[in-house]
C-alpha cells in the first residue's frame, strides 16, 4: 500500500505558503488598483495595508468557513 506522499510538516508549510501567498495576492490587488487610479505613493501604500487587511479578514472567514466541511477525527461514532 502507498502511503501519503507528503509528510505533516510539508503538507502545513504548503498551506501556509497558500495562505500567505492569498493575501499578498489581495493586497497587491489594491495597491495596483489604486496605482491604475492615478493615485500617488501614499495612496498606493494605504491600498497596500487595506489590501492586507482585507485578505486577511476574506482568509479568517474562508478558514473558519471550510472547518464545517472538514472531518472530525476525534469524534465518536453514534451507537
């Protein structure tokens, strides 16, 4: 039988890269919006900061939302 090919370790760091990479992605997102809008560099930087704030509150939900659907090993079956 063959097993998992990644280990525990590996598999967490590549969610962690997935997340980080997700609000980078989000903050980079409003910073080119507010760059595109002719916007200057302390306009840019506050895209920036929103951009991770935002990313980083879309990430809280989407972790606390897909919980429902993962499995809870630890629980008992029903008798």
């Amino acid at each position: 039988m063959v097993g998992p090919s990644m280990t525990d370790e590996e598999r967490d760091e590549a969610n962690r890269r997935l997340q980080v990479g997700f609000v980078l992605l989000v903050a980079a997102s409003g910073a080119l919006v507010a760059f595109q809008s002719d916007g200057g560099l302390t306009f840019v930087a506050a895209g920036f900061v929103g951009g991770l704030v935002a990313g980083l509150a879309l990430l809280w939900f989407l972790m606390r939302w897909l919980r429902e659907f993962k499995p809870d090993v630890n629980r008992r079956p029903p008798r």
